[in-house]
C-alpha cells in the first residue's frame, strides 16, 4: 500500500428506482375449459423521479390481458392497472406470461402466470348458511359436482370439514 499518494475522489452513483410490479406471479384458481375466470389485476408502480412510458403488453397461454397503460404515460409515484383473466382451452396446468415493455433501463418487465383448466365444476362456488344459535342445525343446502368431459370422474371422497356435514 502506498500512503503517500493523494487520495482518490469518491465514486458517488446515483440512486435509480425501478417500476415495480405488484406480483412476479399470479395463480389462478381452477377453471372449466372454454370459459373465462374474474380478472386478477397487476399495478405497474412508477417509483422513479421521471415519468414511465408503457410502450407494450404482451401476453402468452391461455391468458388475456385488459389494460389501458400501452402507450401510456405513468407519472413519477403513480400507478397502472393492468388486469389478467384465465381461459383456458385444455385441461391441466396452464402457464403463460405477462410481458410489460416499458422505458426504465431493465426492460421488460414480467408476471409469470399459472392456472389449471378443468372439465369438473361445483356449483355453486359458496354455500351462505346465515347466522345460527350454537347447536341448531341450518336447513339443507346443494351443490352440484359436474363432469362436462367424455371421460369418467372417479371421485374417491366427499367431507365436510369443521362443523359442516354432508351427505351425497
């Protein structure tokens, strides 16, 4: 080491922001083949000082993408709200990707997306029983299980958990 030499300027970088996503990935519950899910929504975040110019959205699988943000401007400390639905067309995991070109320097951005398509639906999705004095049994409420596949559903149990019952 050499002391005896003047010492060397400081290196000062400056501090930079990226846009945020919200999520890095999104799953979506199972869904019928051929229908399409509610839409989950993304908010690209601009954190930086300058204004965020969205230039593109792209989106693979079995997904689709509603947004107003192509082509806009996103002001410093503001948001855009991109949404995502699933529809899937076969049965099984399904992924896909959401892509947002943007004009910060680690563009792209990307969401990575995943759902299962199914051909078995149970409706309804939510039983809404009421309020109920402990011990006093509610009145009887039905779902329907439903195979719209040509293959048999071989179903190996049904149960009721916590205070719930059933009977099929």
């Amino acid at each position: 080491l050499d002391f005896s030499q003047p010492p060397l300027a400081p290196l000062v970088l400056t501090t930079r922001s990226c846009p945020i996503m919200t999520a890095g990935e999104l799953d979506f519950l199972p869904q019928k083949v051929g229908t399409t899910s509610a839409s989950k929504t993304v908010y690209i975040a601009n954190w930086r000082t300058t204004a965020l110019t969205i230039s593109g959205l792209a989106i693979g699988g079995d997904y689709t993408v509603g947004s107003s943000c192509k082509g806009k401007t996103v002001d410093p400390n503001h948001v855009c709200q991109v949404t995502v639905a699933f529809a899937p067309t076969a049965t099984g995991l399904r992924t896909g990707t959401l892509r947002v070109t943007d004009s910060d320097p680690s563009s792209p951005q990307f969401v990575h997306l995943r759902g299962t398509g199914t051909s078995v639906t149970l409706t309804p999705t939510l039983l809404t029983f009421g309020s109920k004095i402990v011990g006093q049994t509610s009145n009887v409420m039905n779902a329907t299980l439903s195979n719209s596949s040509t293959q048999t559903l071989n179903i190996s149990s049904i149960t009721g958990t916590n205070e719930y019952t059933q009977t099929n």
